[in-house]
C-alpha cells in the first residue's frame, strides 16, 4: 500500500490491536471501575484507540480530548507543543491518558507536568504502543497494549504526514531495495560537518562499508602512488579533484568490497557527474542509492572547527582560512546542487549536525531505521 512517495505493508492485523485494547480495558477496570474515571486521549492519533478502548470499558467514566502533538514527518523531533481543548477542572479527578504511541517520552513528560498543576487524584497513562529502545524517560506507563521495535508505524491513528490514520489495522515500511537487505547511504554534508566521525560509528552499527574518498587520496598522497600524485595538488588548493580520477577511484573500492552488506559513502558524490555516475555504476549491480543523509551546520562554526582539527590532523586544507573558504565555495557550487538532485528522488534527509558525537549518531539511526 503506498502513502505518499513510501510503500507499506501490514504489520499488526486489526483484530490483534483489538484484542490489546480489550486487555487494556480489563486492566484500567480492576484498578479503576469503582472510580468514574476520566478518559483524556491525544489527538490526533488516539482517536481510534480511545473510541475502541470505550467500547470495551463498559463502567460510568467521562471522555475528552486534548492536542499535544510531537511528530511532524517520519522522524520524532525534541520540541514539544502547548496543550489544546482542556477547559474543565480536573482536581481531584482520576485521569487516564490514552496516548496512540509513546516512543521518546517527551509527550508524555510534558502531559505529566502540566496535570500536576491540576491536582489530579490519579494520574494513569495508558498507550496503544510503546517503543522500549526509543523511550528515554523514567516515568511508568501504567497500561500498555503491544510494545514495538523502534520503527515506523502507521495506520490506526498514527499518520506518514497525513496520510493512513484511518487505516484498520498497523503498517511498516516495506523493504524496497532492489538487494534484500542492501543500504547504500550517502553522509553528504560541508566539510567539517562530522561526516567521518559519525561514519565510523554507523559502519559499525550498520556493518557498512565506509569510503571516504578524502581519506582514500590522503592514503594515496601518502603512499606516492599515481593516483595520489593526481590528486594532490587539487587537494592542496582545497579543489575538487576532477570527476574522471574521482569516479575511476570510487568504483574500484566498490569493486574490491562486493560482498559488502551495504555502503557508506562520505565526501562522494560531490559533483552532479558523480551523482549519475554512481547511480548508473550502482545499477549495474542491482544496487541502489537508499538515502542521503545530511548534516546540517553553519559555515561559521564549521571553519572553527576545521581549524582545530588542522592543529592536529596535519592536514594543510584544513590550516588555512583561503583554502577552507575555496572548499566551501568548491560545496557550493558544485555539491549543493545534490541535494534537490536527491530531493527529486524522495531520497534527502537532513539531520542538525550541532550537539554531541552520540546526539547525533542517534539523530542519524533514527532515519537510517526507517529505510
Ligand atoms: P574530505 O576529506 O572529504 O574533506 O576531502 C578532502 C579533499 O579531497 C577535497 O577537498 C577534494 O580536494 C578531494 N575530494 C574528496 N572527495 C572528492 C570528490 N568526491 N570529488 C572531488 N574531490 C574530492
């Protein structure tokens, strides 16, 4: 089934969500019954949830719903917005949340704050679905239907930017890629964005093949191979190397890693040429390009930090204020244009490359997840 530009398939029927409800039900009924509850669901996705979950809760109880959404596309943000629809007092009440999905925790906390200040009596958080890897807080969920991996879910309430709310049963993202299990991902991003230093934990997570095609010259310059005296003095200037060298060098380490469970590939494609040139080059291996991720930083912070890692990594492009400035203008007039060259392809993501190494690792895999 297709929603947008993603295709999904079934991955919870109908009647397993209903019998997870029914349970719910039973469970709030032996610790509440005796109490007229107040059942509170967040719109929007708990809109079935809710009206399933009061079909099978038969005791006196009042209904209201209230707006706190968290999600906007496929991947969850931090912030967290202000409460919508609560005009009757609450105190002394005993209060069920009845959330669709709780993955971060942010919402939650959030609701938690803000019925403390009510002065509830109870105050009983109830979720259809529950993400244990992606939840980071501590507060207990008092009634939970089915837990989940840490994946893309839609149907039954839960939308992908709109779509599928009204959808019996739960879908996932179906695996499109041509190879099975294959992910080819592009770290695309200005240098001194983190590309390689958030390669060397995805690799490992993901067990990819990372090429750089920076540290591929560097190895070549080093070594004084034909290839590395090619380059050098392109890299010197902080230019690009021409697309023929770069192209030739980037299929032969593809080529050399064929059994490879996927790649990773930083600082290539940098050029439009490239780009067609690695699409077609992918193709004739049943391959793809799955995603490009970018990180996203302000030139100003960037050059600061290229110049501190110059102070140590030894590398002249990156000790002088000239030839860091020429890779950018080298990004933005030759790179940028990839990234309406992928957009066109439903293929872009871009994640905040400010916060910690682990901060965006996480940010990374979360997208990295979905595909
Ligand atoms: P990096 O380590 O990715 O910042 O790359 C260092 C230098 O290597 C760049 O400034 C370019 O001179 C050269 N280089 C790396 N990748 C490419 C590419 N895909 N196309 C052309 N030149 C590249």
């Amino acid at each position: 089934m297709q929603l947008h530009d993603k295709i999904f398939e079934v991955f919870i029927e109908a009647k397993e969500l209903d019998f997870a409800i029914q349970n719910m039900a039973n469970n709030i009924a032996a610790d509440f019954k005796d109490d007229v509850l107040v059942f509170i669901g967040v719109l929007n996705g708990s809109f079935m949830v809710l009206t399933d979950l009061m079909k099978h809760y038969q005791y006196p109880c009042e209904v209201s719903f209230v707006k706190l959404s968290s999600y906007e596309g496929i991947t969850s943000t931090n912030e967290v917005k202000q409460l919508i629809g609560l005009s009757e007092s609450l105190e002394g009440r005993s209060v069920i949340i009845v959330e669709d999905i709780v993955d971060t925790g942010n919402t939650v906390e959030e609701l938690k704050r803000i019925f403390k200040e009510q002065k509830v009596k109870h105050f009983k958080i109830a979720t259809l679905f529950f993400k244990p890897e992606a939840y980071k807080k501590d507060i207990k969920l008092d009634y939970v239907g089915i837990r989940i991996p840490n994946k893309f879910i839609v149907g039954y309430g839960l939308d992908y930017n709109g779509l599928g709310r009204n959808l019996k049963s739960v879908y996932q993202l179906a695996n499109t890629n041509t190879n099975n299990n294959m992910i080819n991902i592009v770290l695309f991003g200005k240098p001194g964005a983190g590309k390689g230093t958030q390669a060397e934990f995805l690799k490992q997570k993901y067990n990819l093949t990372h090429l750089s095609t920076g540290d591929i010259f560097r190895f070549n310059i080093k070594n004084d191979t034909h290839l590395g005296k090619l380059a050098k003095s392109y890299i010197e200037k902080g230019d690009l190397v021409p697309d023929e060298v770069t192209i030739k060098m980037l299929e032969d380490e593809v080529e050399k890693n064929l059994d490879s469970k996927g790649f990773l590939f930083d600082g290539f494609p940098r050029t439009i040429a490239q780009a067609d040139a690695l699409d077609a080059f992918l193709k004739t291996k049943d391959w793809n390009v799955t995603a490009t991720i970018a990180l996203e930083a302000d030139d100003e912070i960037l050059v600061q930090r290229l110049l501190e890692r110059g102070k140590t990594s030894g590398r002249a492009d990156d000790q002088d204020v000239d030839k860091i400035r020429n890779r950018y203008q080298e990004y933005n007039e030759k790179t940028a244009p990839l990234m309406d060259y992928y957009k066109e392809q439903n293929k872009f993501y871009a994640v905040n490359g400010i916060g910690s190494v682990q901060e965006i690792t996480e940010k990374l895999s979360t997208v990295i997840d979905i595909l």
